[in-house]
C-alpha cells in the first residue's frame, strides 16, 4: 500500500513509519518538523518526507491523491508547549485536522485520526471507558486547550463518517511511551531517565501521588496498523493503552532504581512547573475492553521493561549530545 503518515517524523509516527516500511508499504511523511526530528526516520529505506504543515492545504492534497491510505498523527502535543502556545496547539490540531478529513474525503482515503485520552479531562472514573462523560476545565486554563481541540478533532471526524460515510477511525492513545519521546515538552519519562542519568534531581510535580498508566510505543503501533486494516472498525473510538497503573513519585523512585542512579527526588508545585492555576489530573487509566473485543488487543511491554528501553535510548542521546 501507498500511505501517508503526517507526523511521521515524530516520537510515534517514526515507529510507525517504520513498520509499515518494514512489512513493505511505501511511505510518505508530511512533517513539519516542529518538534519532529528528520534524524527519527533518515534510517528508514526508501521514505519520502515533505517538509511542510498540513495546514498547507495543497500540500495536503497532493499527498492524499497519491496514497490509499492516511495515518493523522500531526498534532501539536506535550503540556509545556501546549501551555505556553496555546495559539498553535489550537489552530494546528483543529485547522489541520480539518484539512486533512477534507482531502481524504475528497479522494475517499481511509483514515486514521490519532486523538489523547486527555480528552477525558478531570473525569475520576477508575478506568476510562469512550462512551464517558468527560469533564473538561475551563477557558482560562490552557491546559484544556489540547483536550478541547483534540475532541473538536473528534467530533469532526464522527461528523464526516455519520453525514458523508467517509472510512475514520479514532485512536486515544494513553501516555505512550519509549525510545525517541523527547523531555522537552514535558513528558515525565524521557524527563526523568534524562535527570537520574545526568545524577541531577528528579523532578516530581506536586505530590507525586497522581497515577498514569504508560503504553509501550512497540504495542500501540501494530494496534494502529491494525485498526486501519480492519475496514469493518469505521466511524468509532477506541481507547489505547496500559493498564499498569503508577504514582509520578513511585516513577521517580523506580528510574533511579533502573539506571542505578545516585540522584535524589525534588517535589516541584504544579504552579512552579507549569504556571499558576495548572490543573492535573489524579489519575488516568483506560478501559480496554472495546479494543480488546474488536483486534484482541493486549499490552505486552511492562513498566520496567519500557523505563529500560528508554534509559538505553537516553544514555545513547547523551552520548551523542541530542
Ligand atoms: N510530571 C512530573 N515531572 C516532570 C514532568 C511531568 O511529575 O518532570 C508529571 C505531570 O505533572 C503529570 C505526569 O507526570 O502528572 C505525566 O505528565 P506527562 O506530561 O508525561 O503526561 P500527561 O500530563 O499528558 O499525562
């Protein structure tokens, strides 16, 4: 198959790219390379990557005429960007959503359209299920901002499928993690692994109670190759992730432990970290049952086995200082 994966130069898309190359797709990336990085698909033979926005519509629509199929992955993504640009985390993940669900219409190109289970918002359900309410903060807090766009993204997306019947399929993905993620905008793993292997403090953001569940990238991306072949898997939503829950203080303790590091934990108010009046969720767990019904979905990767993969990969950015 010809399949275009924007983002692709990203921490997933790269993972994907690579292996829908490997089981012999020819593959074209649309990145803009914001925070993308060329050097995270260079390796992968016989890739085409335009450097440009998929807010560029024809672009867009060059591309997409020239493919069978579409991963949307594109997105302006990670709490510290999102927080301080609210403006580009807004007008890209809406606006180049937009564009792209136009174009795979208009040549009637299957799609997959990555969304975050930050779309659940504050919701304290124990296990998040894609039917839920969701429970979003408000207006002034940018933070929300990603959550309100992604779920724009969303209700357009089931739009085009409900009033066109055009093939989308929504995937919410759930703290993915793993070699290639990039601490710089605010993803505690790659963060923390960065930190216990320099021997400087690990940085746990309020009480270091709160719990995430983090997804292995080597599970969620056979999920999403998966969910893209399934042409009977159209017009829904289906939750990705991990069901291995753990507190950020419990996290810090288990990286230092990991990479056998001297470093020490420092607990940093939200409002240092992110600003005043940031708001966090406690705890984010997904339900998995509708995924696992419909491909038999089941994480393999445990947490122990993700922090060392991307200790490694660490170890050797440090090494080759990037
Ligand atoms: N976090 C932390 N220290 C850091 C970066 C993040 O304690 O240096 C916390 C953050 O406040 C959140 C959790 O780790 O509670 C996960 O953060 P991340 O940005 O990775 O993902 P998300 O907030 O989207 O779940």
């Amino acid at each position: 198959m010809r399949v275009l994966v924007t983002g692709g130069a990203g921490f997933i898309g790269s993972h994907l790219c690579e292996m829908l190359a490997e089981r012999g797709d020819t593959v074209f990336v649309l990145d803009d390379l914001s925070t993308g990085r060329f050097e995270n698909i260079e390796h992968i033979p016989d890739i085409t990557c335009i450097v440009d926005s998929t807010l560029n519509q024809e672009i867009v629509r060059d591309l997409v005429r020239e493919v069978d199929v579409v991963f949307h992955l594109a997105a302006t993504v990670g709490v510290q960007l999102v927080v301080n640009h609210p403006i580009r985390t807004i007008v890209n993940n809406i606006q180049g959503t937009e564009t792209i669900l136009e174009e795979a219409c208009r040549y009637r190109r299957r799609l997959l359209i990555t969304s975050t289970s930050e779309v659940y918002g504050k919701g304290t359900n124990t296990a998040f299920n894609e039917n839920d309410d969701r429970v979003i903060g408000p207006t002034h807090r940018h933070r929300w901002c990603y959550a309100a766009s992604k779920a724009i993204d969303e209700f357009l997306a089931l739009a085009y499928w409900h009033e066109k019947r055009h093939p989308v399929v929504i995937a919410r993905l759930f703290n993915t993690v793993g070699p290639r993620q990039t601490g710089r905008y605010g993803m505690v793993i790659p963060t923390f692994a960065r930190q216990a292997l320099l021997n400087e403090p690990l940085t746990v953001y309020g009480d270091g109670k709160q719990t995430r569940c983090f997804a292995y990238v080597g599970d969620v991306t056979p999920a999403l190759v998966t969910l893209m072949d399934r042409t009977d898997l159209q017009g829904a939503v289906y939750n990705i992730g991990n069901n291995e829950p753990v507190s950020m203080e419990e996290l810090a303790k288990r990286v230092i432990a990991r990479a056998k590091s001297n470093a020490t934990i420092r607990y940093v108010p939200y409002e240092q970290a992110y600003g005043p009046g940031y708001e966090d969720m406690r705890h984010r767990e997904p339900c998995l049952k509708k995924i696992r019904e419909a491909i038999g979905y089941q994480p393999k990767t445990s947490l122990d086995e993700i922090l060392d993969a991307v200790i490694a990969d660490t170890r050797n950015r440090l090494q080759h200082d990037v």
